[in-house]
C-alpha cells in the first residue's frame, strides 16, 4: 500500500496550474500539468482511409531530437480509424534533418550508418546520415538505416510483409525521396481494436521512438464483441518515455531515500528494487510530460461518474507501465475488454463478459482497452503507474503519477463514441488456435553478453536465439532467415530469458497465444502480439520462459518479417531476428 499513499501524498501537494504548449516546433511539446488532449481522427470513408503523413524532427531544449508524424493539418500523430475491409492509402513525406552529429552512428554495428550506397544485401557503414539532398534510388530495396531514414510499421495487423503494405527489413524512405505510398487493405476478419504505427529503423527505433514517433490505429467494432462497451465515450491515451527533463535533479522530498543511484550498462537509472529512485526515462501521457523528481501530473477530464472505454497503448521505446486508477487510496475496477488489439472474447458467445482487475501491466508495444468508471465531483482521482521490477540487469520504472482525473459537468465530450448497437461479430472461420495441434516446437532464448567480458563498463551485446545456434547479433545484410515455417501450420514456440533483466517478445504479422508461463499453465481466451519473458535471477534450476502458440495459418504471414525484443534498445543493439514464411497448401490458404 506504499505506493497508493506516496501516490495520494503527493497528488494533495502538487494540483498545478494548466498551461498550454509555447513551441513552434514541427513536433511541439505541451508543459507538465497541461490537459490531456485527445490525438485528432482521421477516419475511413466510404471503405477508404487516404491520408498524407509526414515525417518530422526538431531539437528539445535538454538537446535530445523530438520526433512525430504529422496529418495534412499539422496535427501529431493522428489517430488512424479504420473498419474491416477498409482500403488504406497513406503518402509517407520524409522531412527529417540532420540536427546534431552526435547522433549519426548507429548503436548496433551491423546496421547500417546510412551511406548512400549501402543497401539491403550491402550494409556498407559510411560517414553520416544521407543529407538533405540524396535519395535512396528505390524505397522498396535501400535498406538504408540511419537517424534520418523513416518508414511505417502496422504494429499488430495481420497484413502482408512486403513493400507498400508492412516491410521494415528494406524499405526506407530518405529525405530527398517522393512521398511514398503504403497501400494495404485491412483483413475483413481482423479483431477490432487498438493497434498503432510507428517507425521500424534498425539501429535507431530506440531515438525515434525516444522522441515521440508514435500514433494510434483504431480497427472499429469492439462493441460489436463486448457489449458492455456499446455506447460508451472512448479515450485514446498513448503513454511514450523520453529522455530525462531533469536528469539532475534530486529526488522529491516526499520520496523515500533509495540507495545510491547507480547506472546500468545501457546508461540509464538501474533498478533499484524499491519501487522508488531516478526513473531511467521520464514518461508521457498523450505528449504530456510527467518528469521526475516530481511528476506532476497531467489532467485528464471527465463528467462526475462517468463511464468510457479507455484505450491504452505503451509506445515507449524501453519503459514498462503497470497502471492503477485511485480514487484517494482506493484502487477502482478497470473492466479489461481486449488486449494488443483483440477482444477477450473467446468463450463469451454473448459478449457480456469482462475481465475486472485493479491494475493492468503494460510492457513495451502493448495496449490494453478497458472500462473505467468516473469519480464523483471533487473526489480525487489518480491514474498512477506501479513500479515494476526488470531484474538486476534491467532499468529502473518506479512508482510514479501519470495524470490527476478531474471531473466536471461541464467537462468536454470526448471525440469519439461507440456504437450504441451492432450485429454481433461473426464467427471465426479457423479453429480455435488453443484447438490445434502444433506441428513443432521450437526453443529460442535471450541472452546478452559483455563486449569484453574483462570489463563490467564495456558495452553489451544483446541476443535473441534459436536454441542449438550460436548466439549473434541480428545482421539485417543477411539474407537467410533465422527460422522457416510453414503457412497453414501452427507452432509451438518455447522462449527463455537467459538474461539478468526482463524481456518484451515481440513477432510482426500475427497474433500467438500464451500457454504457459513460467512452467505453469494459463487459460487466456485472446491472443497477444507482446508477453513479458522474467528475468533470471541466478539461482533457479531451470530459466525463465514462456511457450506460445504461434498462428500461421493466414496467408498474410506469408514472406519474410521480424520477432525481437521490444525494448527498443535491445533490438537495436541485435535482439532480433527474422523468420520466413513459406506459401502452404490446404484449409489454412484461403483468401479473407
């Protein structure tokens, strides 16, 4: 209960004054307090979703390089809604600069440090960025990887792994080329809810999403799965970490004293097993900051007893959330409907289930979509992030404020509403992944290692492998895959973390579901994009691991794409590696 009274403290002793974004920057920034402003829409049209996107960058005043994509309008990280079936045509404009030499070299070697000639099978590193004047020749086979290349990843849909639609191995867009078109039709069995895009750049996901390079994608239609949600006002809140406002400032008094501060071999804040301490990023809530040491929080408005559906996605590049919603000191029931996009919804032939919990553990690259409940005039309110422990190895996410909730009548309406009513959503055409027998299992772990191991300060590599191989970092020059499949099949995949901090799994272009976690089984009825892997702590018999049911049985998988850690760092830095598809035969090949 520390941290729901450190929390409300805390909450009584800073209710600042609101104030709005002063910046004319292509990529403005709100000050800390400031109300959370929902991210514009822009909405499909007649099964059409058209829309131009630009790429930009500009310096912050602590010297870090903020980054977003911006509408026609000018708007930040727009809100993509789209339905099933939906066309969407996006016109990708690259307008980043080089601002700062301190940031042309990438943090894994095996990327590519963007010289004009290096390309997909030929990542020779050169100088510097490509500069404002050179072009890539052809998008769809550069494969240049630098601090001013951009490009889009559909993070969770079920889309194919090709250029235009969502490769990150070798399409990059450079600054000198002609806006560039993704095209691609969202899959009409596609689970309705959150997904969202953002830049896949190897060697430099890390800075990019650093700075803000983040946006929603909506896939309407989950009260189509849970009525519950029927009618209800829905809230898009993007929580993204960055660098440290303050990095040197003391701890709030109100904090309790934490053993010494102490930095990890990434260079940020190590965890200190208190809950308390130096975060090793500062965290914010639809671009409002929320910096350390005292977290002022964000606000967020709402009608007396309110309920809404609050759509949650952790665009940060390595922090984890673990959120609680506190009237006082009391933690209020958050009704979980869907999770990475898909509805809890298996089982629940009526769609009147909800999953009610009191906290909702969010890693990297994950949403959760969930209903609150509103406090009453003048109840203080909270929506908090608990700490979570990354291990010994790991970063430091300490307990901290995100955003006071502050009720009025005369509260603005959000945005956007669901349906009142709808058709229930049809029934799966395929089996029930848990239902099918696996044709393998296959063994992959994470595992890091000292650059010199004579060294505890040198750098660290960082691994993601198939169990029976040598441990390297993720090459994107290579053209053989780390792992063939089959489409139409269903796999098993066991993954350890071999590793003294916590890690994030992630694979582009399907959806798997969680069997087992740490030996024991679980009986989840949605499947997942992202899942945590504990850390080791050097004294079990056996490491830590999860087993997942991996789904290849839609032909969009087919074609070669990435799995890796989603702490950006880590994939940066090689935690990755890639897997190829192969056309099937069979029930499991059939158009949408």
């Amino acid at each position: 209960m520390q941290i729901l009274k450190w929390a409300a403290a805390l909450f009584f002793a800073t209710w600042p004054l609101l104030s709005s974004a002063q910046a004319l920057s292509p990529c403005p920034r709100p000050q800390p307090g400031s109300i959370v402003e929902e991210p514009q829409d822009l909405r499909s049209h007649d099964g059409v979703l058209e829309a131009d996107l630009t790429a930009q960058n500009a310096s912050a005043a602590n010297g870090s390089t903020l980054y977003c994509y911006t509408d026609a309008a000018g708007h930040q990280s727009p809100n993509l809604r789209v339905s099933p079936g939906d066309l969407v045509i996006l016109h990708l404009r690259n307008a980043l600069r080089n601002l700062s030499s301190n940031n042309l070299s990438s943090s894994n070697p095996n990327s590519t440090s963007a010289g004009r000639t290096a390309i997909a099978h030929h990542h020779t590193p050169s100088a510097g960025a490509p500069s404002a004047n050179s072009s890539s020749g052809d998008p769809c086979r550069s494969g240049i990887m630098s601090p001013v290349s951009t490009n889009l990843h559909f993070h969770g849909l079920t889309i194919p792994p090709v250029c235009h639609q969502d490769d990150v191995m070798k399409t990059s867009v450079q600054p000198a080329d002609a806006p560039f078109e993704y095209r691609f039709r969202i899959p009409e069995n596609e689970p309705p809810g959150l997904y969202w895009y953002h830049p896949h750049i190897h060697g430099f996901s890390k800075e990019q999403l650093l700075g803000g390079a983040s946006g929603a994608l909506i896939v309407e239609g989950i009260e189509r799965a849970k009525k519950a949600t029927a009618g209800l006002p829905e809230r898009v809140f993007i929580l993204r970490d960055q660098d440290l406002l303050n990095p040197n400032a003391p701890p709030a008094k109100s904090e309790p004293v934490v053993p010494k501060f102490m930095v990890d071999k990434d260079g940020d804040a190590a965890n200190t097993g208190t809950g308390f301490g130096k975060p090793a990023k500062d965290l914010s809530i639809n671009y409002v900051p929320v910096p350390y040491p005292d977290y002022t929080p964000a606000v967020i408005e709402m009608k007396p007893g309110e309920r809404q559906l609050w759509r949650v996605l952790n665009a940060s590049a390595i922090t984890y959330v673990n959120i609680e919603l506190l009237f006082g000191r009391t933690p209020q029931p958050l009704g979980l409907v869907g999770m990475d996009g898909v509805p809890m919804s298996h089982g629940d032939t009526t769609g009147d289930a909800v999953n009610w919990q009191t906290h909702l553990a969010i890693p990297p690259g994950a949403r959760v979509e969930f209903i609150v409940k509103g406090p009453e005039e003048g109840e203080p309110a909270l929506l908090v992030t608990k700490t979570v422990d990354t291990g010994p190895g790991g970063e430091n996410d300490p307990n901290r404020m995100l955003a006071k909730v502050v009720t009025s009548t005369n509260a603005p309406e959000p945005r956007a509403r669901l349906a009142s009513s709808s058709q229930p959503l049809a029934a799966a055409n395929d089996a029930w992944l848990g239902d099918v027998t696996p044709v393998r299992v296959r063994r992959l772990y994470f595992s890091e290692k000292l650059t010199d191991p004579n060294d505890p300060t040198s750098a660290i590599e960082f691994y993601l492998t198939v169990d029976g191989e040598q441990p390297k970092m993720f090459d994107m020059s290579s053209t053989t895959p780390n792992i063939v499949a089959q489409q139409g099949t269903v796999e098993d995949w066991i993954i350890e973390n071999r590793s003294g901090e916590l890690h994030d799994f992630h694979i582009h272009q399907l959806h798997f579901l969680l069997l087992d976690y740490m030996g024991k089984p679980v009986h989840e009825n949605f499947l997942r994009d992202t899942v945590n892997v504990p850390y080791f702590n050097g004294h079990t018999l056996s490491y830590p691991s999860v087993r997942l049911r991996m789904d290849f049985r839609d032909p969009n998988t087919v074609g070669t794409f990435v799995y890796h850690c989603h702490i950006l760092e880590h994939e940066d830095k090689g935690m990755m590696g890639s897997i190829q598809v192969e056309a099937g035969e069979g029930p499991g090949n059939r158009t949408r």
